[in-house]
C-alpha cells in the first residue's frame, strides 16, 4: 500500500491576483482560437508547395 500526499491547501485570490489570472487566461485564448488564428502568407504558402523536393527526383 502506498502513501498518499495530501493536495497544499487552496487560498483565496486577491482582487488583484483574480484580475490579472483573468487577463492572462483571456490572452491565452484569444491567441488559441481557431477563428482568430493568423491565416498564413499566400506568398510563403505558394512557394512551400511549389518548390523542388531537395533530395531530388527518385532515380528508378
């Protein structure tokens, strides 16, 4: 039988503590959201599916 470890006890956020884990979970994610994903440069994009496979053509 194992020893288990108690959880450390929960205190209570101040006002300040609530306000600013409030502000950073929001940040987090608006950043995450699927709809508010940058949407990725045409150019860059374009260029990625065009360019040559660098180990060459297979060789048959």
């Amino acid at each position: 039988m194992t020893d288990t470890v108690p959880p450390p006890p929960v205190r209570e956020l101040a006002p300040r503590e609530h306000a600013d884990l409030l502000r950073h979970l929001s940040a987090f994610f608006a950043e995450i959201a699927p709809g508010r994903r940058p949407k990725p440069d045409p150019v860059t994009a374009k260029t990625r599916a065009t360019a040559p496979d660098p180990a060459g053509p297979l060789s048959g």
